[in-house]
C-alpha cells in the first residue's frame, strides 16, 4: 500500500487541496453514527462532527454552554432545566428544540434497547418537554458527573427527523446539528463529510461561527502507518496518525508538522486479577509497582511524545494532579519489590510466573516488553499476551471471575472526561468484575454524589488514594492512543481540543 500511495500524481493532490477538500487519514474506521451503539474513539470523533450536544468544553476543559444556553439545578440536585437557543435548525433544515432533546433521551433510556453508554447519562429517570424551548431533566439522586456528560459525543443530540430513515440511521445515514452532515460512507474505506449549511456554533472552542470553510472532509481508513507517512509525504492525504517509530522524521519534514494533542483525559495502568493467587496479595501487587521503572520505558519507548502519569484519572480530567498523586503512589525500588516477594514466600529460586495481557499498536507491545524485564530483574517472569481491544475487556472480565489458575495481569487504559470513570471500573460488581470492597464502594458513591466542587474533590482523592496505595490501579503513562496528528502545512486552523477531540471548524487549505 505505500508503494501505491507513492505513486499517487501530484496533480490528484493538488486540485484536491485547490477544491477545498481534506484527506484525514485513519487507522480504524467508525463502526456506526449511532452514538447510542458504540463506544470506539474512532466512532466518537465522527459523532462530535456531524452532531452537537446541550453544553460543551472549552479550550480548557470547562463545561460552557453550547445548544442550551442556560441551565438552573434544584436545590437538591435532582432536576436540571435547561434553555435552549432560538432558531437552532438540524442538517436537513427541521428545528431544533425540546422535542428533539427528548427523542434523544428516550432513545437512549430505552428500556428494549439501551444506549451502551446509559450509565454515563447517571439516575436519570424523566425528561421533560416544558416549551420548545425548555427540556427539564429528573434523576433519582445527585449526579457529580451530570452536566459533564452534557458535553460529551456520546450526549449528542439527535434530530427527531432520524426516525424516518429507519434502519438506514446510523448504518449510512445522519441527522444531527453539527459542523458536518455525511455525504456518503463506504464502511472499511472513506467517509464523505460535507458543511452542515444550517451548522451555528454556540460554544466550541473556535474562531469560526459559521459551517466549516472547506468543501468536503475525507474520513479514509488506511490501518497500516507507513502507507499513511507515504500518503502524508506525497499530498494523498493532509491529516493523519503517523508512525510512532516515524515521529522524527515529520518533525523534520519541511512538508509536515505534528501536533500533539494535549489534556486527552486518557490514561494507561496496570490491574490486577484479584480472585485468585497471587494478587490477592496486596504485597505481590505492591512489589509490581515497586519493581517497574516508567520514566525509564517512557524514554526507551516514546521520547517526548508520552509523560509519566501518576494519577487514576488521566490528563485534564477534575481530580488529575501529578504532584498529589505521585506522593500517594510507588516510585521505583527493587529492593523493596524483591523484599516483599520474599516476604510472600517467592525469591531467586522461586521466581513468580504471571501472564500479563494488553492490546498491540501504539507500541504499547514495546513497553510492556521494557517493563516484562525490569519485573524479571525482580524475580517476576511474566508472559505477555496481546489481543484486540474487544478480546482483552472480555477476557479480563473472564480472568477475574475465575477462581483458580495462573496469575494474571493487564496492561489498560481509558479516556474520560471526569473522575466518575472510577466508578464504572471499581463499584461493585466494576465493570470487569476485579477488585471490590464495601469501603471502596463507599468512597466512590461520594465522589458520585457529592456536587460542591471543593468537597468533590476531597472524595475523588480519597478514592484515588485508596486505590493507589492498595496498588489496585497502577498509573503507568499518557495518553495511550491516537494522540498524535501529522498535519501538512498546507492546511491552517486544524487543531484538538480538550479531550482528544480534532476540530475542522476553521480549517482552510492554502
């Protein structure tokens, strides 16, 4: 594939980029628009394009109000009202008002077929069309997390107008309010975005109010990254996720820049299998956190490009503060780690075998192969398995409800935009069935519940400060996947916001 990205005319590119149009090249293609049924970044990105949601982020991850201009809270934190802006129109000309919040919230809380993310949207249990422009959200009990959701893609509002399309919706066909509408979607190749011409931004953080200036955006999958350095190289494409092993060579390039999405809320770590020998122990998972040397790996693996985290929420995320956190953790001690393997009746004549699971690319295969040998330095030989995303949260669910066998570990990460991802990993049952207690449920309840923000805070270092120093959640690195973005220099006003969002709102290819 990269010799015939290579070969691809210069003129092809030119009178592209004459049109107006931009190639973003992409590894993995969206498996729907529905937001309502995926949860892959991939898809995600494609949602934030072609829908918009009630309230947004700005540039510094505060939440600011977006297609509701407005919002009040009862006193007790079970009601949220929201206003709407006036003379909102969806894609295919039809309003947009409370009717259309309510159809989407409907959808998602259906109870035949629930949106995969419902559990985001918190105790919602009514909603409630007062005017058209006016929806009232109820909830059974407080929700920390409530209004950041209202932010996220996976709120994205939809037009009621969808219904008509039928099965056709969110296999081929859109209709939201965003900058872009879709044009059309060959699935395992491109998808055709276009200027949504009723598109007004409220509260994205960029300079152009309007529809985006370019013509068309290209979504096209191309998996393999040196095809996409080769299509980068000769014009094919404008945008891509370039080769990590490659980045020296776009930082050099006098065609390219890259651009490093910064505050990504994404985070890699190390859990536990914990219903079983031997990290049941909290002394065996203590001495993998003493015994491994991330700054070290981070500099083996990704130079600059990948930083040290030392939190259970990741980067921009409320609650993420290295400082603080890195005092609650491990730093690297060998001794330490050999001492409390000793102590755990395993030593140079008994060396401790694990497997330790992860999912390949990113080169996250080359730092679990960094870390696999400072464990055995320690007296840990750990066998590594790699397998898709999908296959890993299965089998890791799969591996904390068995009760015997060898001894497992993996290397994981997520992305969220607020600490209440602690929740949905750690609360009873969690959402691999791994490590519970009634004390840890406890302090995430509160950092669920809790609205002031100050005393927030104070719960989700708490529950922070448990789970770093049982060694339940080790913090290795961020971010942990398509963070990086090669960008020709052709193209002008590209750029990613809080939470690894990419935006063409004002993109213009000169």
């Amino acid at each position: 594939m990269a010799l015939a990205a290579a070969l691809v005319p210069a003129v092809a590119s030119v009178q592209a980029q004459a049109a107006g149009k931009v190639v973003w090249a992409v590894g993995v293609d969206a498996d729907s628009l529905d937001p309502h049924r995926t949860t892959t970044w991939e898809s995600w990105a494609t949602f934030d394009l072609i829908y918009d949601s009630l309230l947004q982020f700005d540039a510094n991850g505060k939440v600011v109000p977006n297609l509701a201009k407005s919002w009040e809270m009862s006193p007790d934190g079970k009601e949220y009202t929201f206003h709407l802006n006036a003379g909102m129109q969806c894609s295919d000309g039809t309003p947009l008002d409370a009717t259309d919040v309510k159809y989407t919230m409907d959808r998602a809380f259906d109870s035949k077929n629930p949106s995969v993310m419902k559990a985001g949207f918190g105790p919602v249990t009514a909603v409630e069309v007062v005017d058209p422009l006016t929806v009232k959200f109820k909830l059974s009990s407080p929700f920390g997390a409530f209004l950041a959701f209202q932010g996220e893609p996976f709120a994205s509002i939809l037009c009621d107008s969808n219904q008509a399309l039928g099965k056709a919706f969110g296999s081929s066909k859109a209709i939201g309010s965003g900058p872009f509408m879709v044009k059309s979607w060959v699935k395992g190749d491109r998808m055709v975005l276009v200027p949504n011409p009723h598109f007004k931004n409220y509260g994205r953080p960029v300079e152009n109010a309007g529809p985006p200036k370019i013509d068309e955006l290209i979504v096209r999958r191309m998996p393999e990254a040196q095809s996409r350095l080769a299509a980068l190289s000769t014009g094919e494409v404008q945008i891509a996720t370039p080769p990590l092993d490659d980045v020296d060579t776009v930082k050099k390039s006098a065609k390219m820049h890259l651009l490093t999405a910064k505050n990504t809320g994404s985070t890699i770590f190390f859990e536990f299998t914990t219903s079983r020998p031997p990290f049941n122990d909290e002394r065996i998972r203590q001495a993998v956190a003493y015994g491994i040397d991330p700054d070290a790996a981070i500099d083996i693996v990704f130079g600059d490009v990948a930083q040290r985290e030392h939190c259970t929420v990741g980067p921009g995320v409320f609650g993420n503060d290295e400082d603080w956190c890195a005092k609650q953790g491990y730093s690297y001690d060998p001794e330490k780690a050999k001492a409390l393997l000793k102590e755990a009746g395993y030593g140079p004549d008994k060396p401790l075998e694990v497997t330790v699971m992860t999912w390949p690319d990113d080169n996250r295969e080359k730092i679990l192969q960094v870390f696999q040998n400072q464990l055995q330095q320690i007296g840990i030989n750990a066998t590594i398995e790699l397998m898709d995303i999908g296959t890993l949260n299965a089998r890791v669910k799969q591996e904390n409800e068995t009760k015997t066998g060898k001894g497992s570990f993996n290397m994981m990460g997520w992305a969220w935009y607020d600490p209440d991802i602690l929740y949905n990993l750690w609360h009873s049952p969690g959402a691999y069935s791994g490590y519970q207690t009634p004390e840890l449920d406890a302090m995430l309840e509160k950092t669920r519940t809790t609205l002031d923000p100050a005393q927030r805070l104070l719960a989700v270092h708490d529950a922070q400060s448990y789970l770093l120093k049982h060694a339940i959640q080790v913090p290795l690195y961020t971010p942990g996947w398509n963070w990086l973005y090669a960008v020709r220099n052709e193209v002008k006003g590209f750029k990613v916001s809080t939470f690894n969002r990419p935006i063409f709102n004002d993109v213009t290819v000169q």
